[in-house]
C-alpha cells in the first residue's frame, strides 16, 4: 500500500513538489527534509512549507499513476511548465527496495582493482585547485593574515562551518576574524 503527498510553499500556497511513499513509512517520508535537491531545500527554508496527504491506502501502481497526473497537472520548473521542483515526471519510485547481500557483494567486486584517478591526476587536479577561490582572513586582534579560512579556523580552534558562518555575517562574530578586503592586502 502507498500515499501520494505533496508540499505546498507557506507564502503563496503554491504546490512545489509531489511524491510518493509507501504507507509502512507510516507516512514519515511526506515530512522528511533530507533526500531532497537543492531546489526543494531553497523553497523550503525561503517560504516554509507544509504537507498534504493527497490519497492513501491505494496500491503502489495506483499511486505511481496519480504521481504522474499530478506532476503533469502542476508543471515542473525545470522544464518551464509549472510550479513543481521534481526533477522527473514520476511514477519511476520502487517501494522497499531490497538489496541481496548477494547483489552488494556482486556491486562491491564490479568495482574493487579499479583506478578511477590515478595519484597524479590527483596531484595535479590538487595543485590546480590550491588558492583557487581561497579569500585572506585578518585576526585584526592580533594582524595576522591567513591565507583561507580554513587556516583560519585550525590556528584559531574555531569549526571550519561556524567560522563561514561568521565572516559571511550569518552569525555574530565575536572572533575579530574578517576577510580582508583588496585595501588591506
């Protein structure tokens, strides 16, 4: 047995996603926040949202269908059509997938012995990357500059997470770090 839900934004009512699950969830996934794209976690955190069970107790085959007609009904935002964040037309889910251990064994081998980068592919793509993007960051207790904030944040015991938080203003700062600004370099 299945549900079919959808999410609506609190600002303007506006249904955003549908999904399904199957009803032994006991419907714990219509509420989940995690497994989500970026697109639903933006409309999310920028409106709020709230959910909707649309029909329940209905066979799996039942609810893929009703998925399909309702994605269809209000549009998907990837393709211009409508309101919808889902990233397909539905109908594709598959209730309690189980995997054999045989299956992960056979998964486990097709992949073991096999290089997808070498060490110097990995070295290079490394210092390629080193600086890139990297802003300065001033103690201005003490003038030091660092040259990244996760420099920054090992020298100063500070997470790495909570300093970003702080240089970009989304939290109080009260460590005296700030990035520094092209006049100060």
């Amino acid at each position: 047995m299945a549900y079919v839900y959808i999410h609506r934004r609190l600002d303007n009512n506006n249904v955003f996603y549908v999904g399904i699950s199957s009803k032994e969830d006991n419907f714990k996934r219509a509420s989940y926040t995690h497994n989500r794209t970026n697109y639903w976690k933006n409309i999310a955190k920028l409106t709020g949202w709230s959910v909707e069970i649309i029909l329940k107790d209905i066979e799996w085959e039942a609810a893929c269908k009703l998925e399909c007609e309702l994605i269809r009904k209000y549009g998907r935002i990837d393709l211009g059509t409508g309101t919808l964040v889902n990233l397909t037309d539905g109908g594709e889910g598959s209730p309690k997938k189980i995997v054999t251990e045989s299956t992960r064994k056979k998964m486990s081998n097709s992949r073991k012995g096999k290089i997808f980068l070498t060490q110097e592919i990995k070295d290079k793509i490394g210092a390629k990357s080193k600086g890139r993007n990297c802003k300065k960051v001033l103690n201005t207790k003490t003038g030091e500059i660092y040259v990244s904030a996760t420099e920054a944040a090992k020298k100063n015991n500070i997470s790495r997470d909570n300093l970003a938080g702080y240089l970009t203003g989304k939290a109080k700062n009260k460590t005296g770090l700030i990035y520094v600004t092209e006049a100060v370099k």
